[in-house]
C-alpha cells in the first residue's frame, strides 16, 4: 500500500539525501508521515535518515515525533536507535537517547539491541556510550556471552574489559557457538603487535621496529591491537581463580587446553607463548588426535609456532616422538599437502613445492632415524606420502618451469646469433692492406669487442641453464636448490647479455659523426630495453632469490618462551 501513497517516495527521496526543507514542506501537508512506514520493510523516515547520517535531518524530524513515534519497529524488529548504532553515528546515536532514554533497552523480536549492532560492526564510540544505558546487568547470561565474544570479535577489548572487570563469572562461559572469550580471543592472532619479525625481510623489521616505537607514544586507543595482551592477563587471571572452585574445576581445565590447541589451529603464537609463560604444562598436552601443538604447527605449515620447539632442547627430541591415533609421526604430517591459504602465500607451484621440500628437510633433521621410514596406519612412510600427497603440484611446478625456461631461451637464443655474427662485423670494416680493423685507434672501440665476448658468454651460459631446467628429472629434492639456482643463474645471465648486445650497439652508433641528435634518441631508446627486462623479471628474480636463500633462517630460535 506504501506505493499507492504520493507523498512516500518523496519524503523516502528527502530523507536518503538529508534534505529537510523538502520534508518540511511534506509534513506540513500530511503530519502522520513521520510515523509512516516509506519502505517494504516498514523503515520510517526516522530510520532512513540515522543510517544514512543526516543529524540535522534527525535533530529536527524528532521535533515532530512523539516518544511512541521513535520507538516505532520496522518489520524486522529493529528502531532507528539499531539503524543509528549500526551506522555509527554517534551524534545521531545522542540525539535519539536525549530524546527518549528508554530507547536502549528495547528490543526486537530477535533480541537485537543497538549497543549489539553497534559492537557487532566494530563502531567503539557508540559502543562504549549506550553500555551503560542498555541495562546490561539484567539481560541473560546468554545475551551477555554473546555480547563479550562479540566485542572481543570486533576488537572493542576496552569496553571488553569493562564487561569482564564487572562480570567475572563471564570468562568461563561459553557461548552459542561453544567458545568462551579467550577461545574467541585465540582465533585472533594479527590483534597481537609484539609479533616476532622472523619472517619479514630487512626492511619489513625496520618498518615494524619503527611502528612499535611510534605507537608506544600515542595515546590510548581501546581498539589498540596491544590491547589484546591486557585482555589476556584479565581473563586469565579470572579463569585461574575460577579453578579455585571445585565445581567448576572440570570444566575450566578443559576449556583451558582446548583453548591452548584453538590457538595453534589458528597460528597464533603469540598467543601461546603468553599461555605457556603462565603455564608451562600446556606444552605436553595433546589434543583428541594426540598430536601437540607442534604437530598442528607442522600440519598447518605455522613456522612461528614451529620455531617454539626449538627452544626447549631436551624436550624437543621427546615431542617428535609422539605418534597421532591414526599412526601418524610427526615427519608423516610436514609429508601431507600444506592448507591451501599457506600455499596461496608463495607464488608459483614450483616456489610451493620447494616450501614443501624444505618443510620436510626440517622436520626430518628433527624425528629419530627410525620414524623417517616408520609406515602409518595407511601402511605410508613419509617420504610414500610426501610424493602421493604432491603429486599434482609437482606436475604443475614442472609446468610453471619448462615455461618460463622455453621463453626465456628463445630470447636468448636470438641474443646469442646475433653478438656471435655481429664478432665479425666491427664498425667501420678492416683495412684491405693489413686485415686490422680501421677504427681500432678510436678511444671506444675496445668497448665493442669486450661487449661482445661478455654477451656471448653470458647468453650462452643463459641457454645452458635454461636447458638444464628443460632436461632435469624434477625429483622432489631438485625443487629445494637446484631447479631455482638454474633459474636465477638463467635469468641473470639473460639479462647480462642484454646489456652487453645494447652497449655493443651504443657504441656502434656512437662511431657516427653526423647526426648526433638522432644517435642520441636511438641511444636512449636502446638504453632503455635493459630497464624494461628488469622491470619485468625483476620481481620474478627477488621471489625466487627470497625463496631459495632468505628461508635459511626461517626455521630457529626466537627465544621468547622463557625470556
């Protein structure tokens, strides 16, 4: 019926753009419009200008609102107080509880309040404002839950802290999904800034270094990543005095591990290392599988959680012994395929076999001799399963090679006809009586000859490479070293070459005594070529360099569990 009404679509219009006068005007004709549904979903004008941010609209629409008309429901539940949370906008958000305080506390058929709304989309300000006019002390234990897991969800840990400082019995509660807040608070592991910077390059540690230094000085932000730690130790805190009470014991002690291989699952280790700094026991638990935290690490390819087992040196020999129920050691889990989101991280299928290559080099250095040909309950060793699992990714780096081999050996191929006829071509010819060359005084002539030797060498041993990556048996092990040596020897004699044929050419042109203005634009624009390769296969030489040699210290000792 909304439709039949012509009055609703131009105050739905006058409402979406803010502007009041052409809604006065609209209202003056026809006052019970600010009470009327404008939409199919039963959304008044009221509705329609919170969430759209119009606060001189809203402050002036709620002049001609009774407190009945502001408390109006859409066919969802929810009143323009949700649409204004929602939004975030605060100063909306003030004028709706200024005009009718109750509007906090009402709910809709679902059980949806603004300060939920305005947690659920992260909106700290009008969060941390409706808390205390919403009553929260006489909701559910349900509700409650809900409401903490959600903050903790959005990174609102101040308002959080405010909720577990005040509700205590909270930090062991869990929620509709089974999780309690530091459960909730494990599956986050990028909201913890200290972060060890292993796994970054130079530049990547600088930036961060410089980062951690400049926000020390800033003042407090509750949305603040570092204030994860602080939400750890409160709720910590709160379990361990909550194990005090024999009832609960139980319940709190297997809370506490699951919460220990959550973390894992999910990378965070930071996390961890806080957890067993407080409780060193958690590092000999094993979760239903019977695998530890660091067989998770293994399985899930989480170097950092890996690298803790570094660190405890007896007990590291003790850990990979341990065997999972259905046969598995440790060496059989870095042999499984790595999860796609880590593949995801390296690109090019043969980069990706090399990562798993290494993973399971590492791991390997690390189990008893025995347990490298142990056969699990599928009757696999290690090593059987490493190539049935890759099979297909190593096909597809084989690919990914033979590709960019074929391509770049055309190239110089093509490079190396061309200096090894132009040797015997010098600029300016030979002196018929003695068969010298006739511009061999010339101060630059020297430069021809040995630019021509270093772009023979450098294509020929380009084309070498290039064959040998064409022609290698693509076993597993050759992804680790040598396919990438090859490649990298290849691309960077590739582009020698290049250089060379061009200043072989430079210099031809600068024989030329006229037209001195042409000869330079030809030069700059032969000079450029080298520049071009090196934008084009420079990030490909970076990744494989990055790759092959920045991963040797990828797996070691951070020292961060004890210090």
């Amino acid at each position: 019926m909304y439709l039949l009404h012509l009055l609703f679509v131009p105050l739905h219009k006058a409402a979406l753009k803010g502007d009041w006068e052409a809604a006065k005007e609209l209202l003056i004709k026809d006052p019970s419009l600010v009470k009327d549904s404008l939409t199919e979903g039963g959304e008044t004008a009221l509705h329609i200008s919170a969430v759209e941010g119009h606060s001189f609209f809203v402050h002036n629409l709620l002049k001609l609102m009774q407190d009945s008309d502001i408390e109006i429901l859409n066919k969802k539940g929810t009143t323009a107080l949700c649409f204004a949370a929602a939004a975030g906008n605060l100063n909306i958000v003030k004028l709706m509880v200024h005009r009718n305080p109750d509007l906090p506390t009402i709910r809709g058929p679902d059980g949806v309040t603004p300060l939920y709304m305005a947690a659920f989309l992260g909106h700290t300000h009008v969060a941390d404002y409706l808390f205390p006019l919403s009553d929260f002390q006489s909701w559910t234990v349900e509700d409650q839950i809900t409401l903490l897991t959600t903050t903790i969800d959005s990174q609102l840990y101040g308002l959080a802290m405010t909720i577990v400082d005040q509700w205590k019995s909270l930090a062991v509660v869990e929620d509709s999904n089974g999780e309690t807040a530091l459960q909730v608070l494990a599956r986050k592991p990028l909201v913890f800034c200290r972060s060890s910077n292993t796994s970054q390059g130079l530049c990547g540690r600088i930036a961060s270094a410089i980062l951690l230094r400049y926000t020390k000085v800033r003042t407090h932000d509750i949305r603040a990543p570092c204030d994860a730690y602080t939400l750890l130790d409160c709720l910590w805190n709160i379990v361990i005095c909550q194990e005090e009470d024999v009832e609960t014991t139980r319940v709190v002690t297997k809370n506490t591990t699951k919460l220990f291989f959550i973390a894992a699952e999910s990378g965070n280790e930071e996390f961890l290392v806080e957890l067993i700094r407080r409780y060193p026991d958690f590092l000999y638990k094993v979760n239903e599988s019977k695998q530890s935290i660091f067989h998770i690490a293994v399985l899930h390819r989480y170097v950092q959680v890996f690298n803790l087992l570094y660190e405890l040196r007896g007990a590291k020999d003790l850990m990979a012994t341990y065997v999972d129920k259905d046969g598995n050691n440790m060496l059989h889990l870095a042999a499984r395929l790595a999860p796609q989101n880590q593949l995801n991280l390296i690109p090019g299928a043969a980069l990706q076999m090399q990562r798993e290559v290494l993973w399971y080099k590492e791991v390997e250095k690390i189990v008893q001799p025995s347990y490298r040909n142990k056969k699990n309950s599928s009757g696999k060793t290690p090593w059987e399963l490493f190539v049935s699992e890759h099979e297909e990714l190593m096909k597809q780096g084989e690919k990914m090679m033979k590709q960019t081999a074929k391509s770049c050996m055309l190239v110089t191929i093509l490079i190396a006809t061309v200096v090894f006829t132009a040797a015997f071509t010098v600029p300016g010819g030979y002196d018929n009586a003695n068969g010298t060359p006739i511009l061999k005084n010339h101060r630059l002539f020297v430069v021809f000859p040995i630019s021509e030797a270093v772009a023979t060498l450098s294509s020929l041993t380009s084309m070498l490479m290039f064959l040998s990556i064409l022609t290698s048996r693509y076993s597993g092990n050759d992804f680790l070293n040598t396919l990438p040596f090859w490649m990298v020897v290849g691309v960077a004699a590739l582009f020698v070459s290049i250089v060379a044929m061009m200043v072989a050419f430079c210099t031809c042109l600068l024989f030329y005594q006229h037209g001195f203005g042409a000869v330079t634009v030809l030069l700059v624009m032969f000079a450029s070529v080298p520049i071009i390769f090196i934008v084009l296969k420079y990030p490909l030489l970076v990744t494989i360099l990055r790759c092959t040699y920045g991963c040797k210290a990828l797996f070691r000792s951070n020292n961060r569990l004890l210090s």
